[in-house]
C-alpha cells in the first residue's frame, strides 16, 4: 500500500521555520522524483520545490529560491522541505508528491501558518 505521510507544520512567526518531513512506503522510492506543492485558501496548487532521483538534483520556485531547501534520503524514505524566513505568504496546506513514469502519489498534507 503506498502512503506518503507529512509531518512538522503548524504556526509560526514571520521570520521563522520550519521543517517538513515527508515518510514514504509501499514503493521504491529511490527511483522517483519528489516533489513539495503548496496550496492556499482560494488560490491553486503550485509547486514549491522538486528533488530529482539519481544525483538529486533540485529546483525551486522563484518565490522560495534562497528560502527553502528541498533533501531527500533514500535509506529512510524521506524527502524533507527546511523554510526558512518564512513570510505570511507561506501560508499553505503543504503537499508532498512521487512521480515516476504514470505512477503519481500525493500525501494528505499538512498546514503551515505564518502570522504574528
């Protein structure tokens, strides 16, 4: 059974982080690319950050670049999303996402409050 568990949000001050951790099971999780969508009250999913598989390389929405660091380990299934300087316009139920080839999994998500 695949799942995709997320964890570590929650309320924060403008200025402050977070870390988020994705537990993946039920695939192989190596081979898939990851990715972390966000979506706010009103507004559509967009994609915040995706590590690739193999050397892992990484992409950043412009929003987030010099923010965010996206990292994956493959030993213990998880893909992580460390915010840093978080802004009110962070606020977002945070998704995590495998895809390989026509296989595509989204976790339950988890909500990230940044206000004062």
């Amino acid at each position: 059974q695949v799942q995709l568990v997320e964890s570590g949000g929650g309320l924060v001050q403008p200025g402050g982080s977070l870390r988020l951790s994705c537990l993946a099971s039920g695939f192989t999780f190596s081979t898939y690319a990851l990715t972390w969508y966000r979506q706010a009250p009103g507004k559509e999913r967009e994609w915040v950050a995706l590590i690739r598989s193999g050397g892992g390389g990484t992409s950043y929405a412009d929003s987030v670049k010099g923010r965010f660091t996206i990292s994956r380990d493959n030993t213990k299934n998880t893909v992580d999303l460390q915010m840093n300087s978080l802004k009110p316009e962070d606020t977002a139920v945070y998704y995590c996402n495998a895809k390989w080839l026509w296989d595509d999994y989204w976790g339950q998500g988890t909500q990230v409050t940044v206000s004062s």
